[in-house]
C-alpha cells in the first residue's frame, strides 16, 4: 500500500488508495487501547472542531471519497468494506461513530441502516433526510442543487415522490438496532430545513425512549455546521461510544 504521509492540525495524516478511492486516516498522537474511530463520512476538513477535539482524546479519524455525495449504494457497500479494511490493516475497532453533516448525514443514515453491526453511535449536523426537501426544494425555483443530484443520480421529482429508499425511510432500522444519535441543527436552515428533515429523526427517537442528543441552534442556518463549545458531544461519545 503506498501511503503519503503528513500532517493536519497537528496529527500524522496518512493518505492511500483503497478499493480506487481515495482514503485518509488521521492518527492520534496517543491512541485509545480500543482503537475507536470517527468516519467522517463527506466534506472532511470542513467544520473539523469535533474531530480534532476526539483526536486529543485518543480517536482517530477517517474518510472515504465518494463517488457522489448523493449516495448510491455503491458508496455504503464500499464504506462498509473500508471498516473491514481499517479493523485489519490498522487494528482500529469493528465499529465506529460515523460524523454526518448536511449529505454525509445521509450516508451515515444508511450506513447505519444496512451495516449497524458496524455503527455504535451517530454524530448528525443539519442531516439530509428527506430527498423532496433536499436537493429538490419542493417548491424552490432555478434548484441547483436539484440538477445536480439529477445528473448523479438520474432521478426525477416525480419519481421520488414514489420512492422509498429516502433516507428517513431507514429511521426504524436505526431505532431497531438502538443506535444512538446526536442530533446538531439550525432551526433556521433553508438548504436542508430541520421540520422536513431532522424533526422526523427527533420525534421518532423521542417517542420510542431511545438513546438521543439534539441541539437546536437558534437563527442558525445550514452553515456554520458544529457547536462552537463541543462539550456535549464530547460527553454523548463517550457515554454511548465510549
């Protein structure tokens, strides 16, 4: 494996190719025994406080490009197979605690829904759930967010009013398995508003009693993503991923 290594925000970052992708991993300057890690799953350096936060607390952090941000299957499976990979080439644990903003919320959504056995714990910010909300602005002219996942995916707002593979179709496995979730969003957000998308999450975890997090951030829209003290978060991953 022919790796390039350097340096981010103070940590030995580790750059390679796997399965044609590719892949970063970022190491903690003094690792956890258990070898715990974060998979961020889109936008990685963007918003980073949590993450770097979790490295000086022993965390590594990894990432995997995707072929979309949209996600098609292809890039779950492929996820998938990047935690196997992970767990055997550098040791780190079975399961991790995917970091979701915005489109990366989607792809936790459903790598938590098909693979829970490799998910112990979700860190969603402002997540995409609801594909008629986001990209498609039901209602919102000159869309371009909409086009895009058009070219990507080759679907149309017609045929996702009839499609039942949104990711907020995949909230019952999350809560079947238990899996628990922060939950960080604006109440102001007009890209991926939280009454079309967040709320369902918040009241289905609610309603069952289940382990769950959610910060409402007053006025803020869908940037900036985080929490400018992560203390919550800190304290949520280590009560539920130890």
């Amino acid at each position: 494996m022919n790796t390039i290594v350097s340096e981010w925000n103070g940590y030995r970052r580790l750059d390679f190719t796997f399965e044609g992708r590719e892949a970063i991993l970022i190491c903690p300057n003094e690792a956890r025994a258990d070898r715990k890690w974060l998979f961020k799953t889109e936008y990685f350096g963007a918003f980073p406080s949590f993450e770097v936060g979790m490295l000086a607390r022993g965390y590594h952090v990894a990432h995997l490009k995707s072929t979309t941000r949209w996600c098609p299957p292809e890039d779950t499976d492929a996820r998938a197979l990047f935690c196997a990979f992970l767990d055997a080439e550098f040791g780190l644990a079975k399961a991790c605690m995917p970091v979701g903003m915005s489109c990366g919320g989607m792809q936790a959504v459903y790598l938590a829904a098909k693979y829970p056995h490799l998910v112990s714990a979700l860190y969603l910010d402002a997540p995409v759930l609801n594909l008629l909300s986001c990209p498609c602005g039901v209602g919102v002219a000159d869309n371009k967010l909409y086009a895009e996942f058009h070219k990507a995916m080759g679907m149309t707002v017609s045929e996702l009013i009839n499609y039942r593979d949104h990711p907020f179709d995949h909230l019952g496995e999350l809560a079947e398995n238990r899996i628990p979730v922060a939950l960080v969003c604006g109440d102001s957000d007009h890209v991926v508003p939280y009454v079309e998308n967040g709320k369902m999450l918040a009241e289905l975890y609610r309603k069952k009693g289940l382990p769950f997090l959610e910060i409402l951030k007053p006025g803020c829209d869908h940037h900036p993503h985080g929490l400018e003290d992560n203390t919550p978060l800190f304290a949520f991953a280590a009560t539920y991923y130890g």
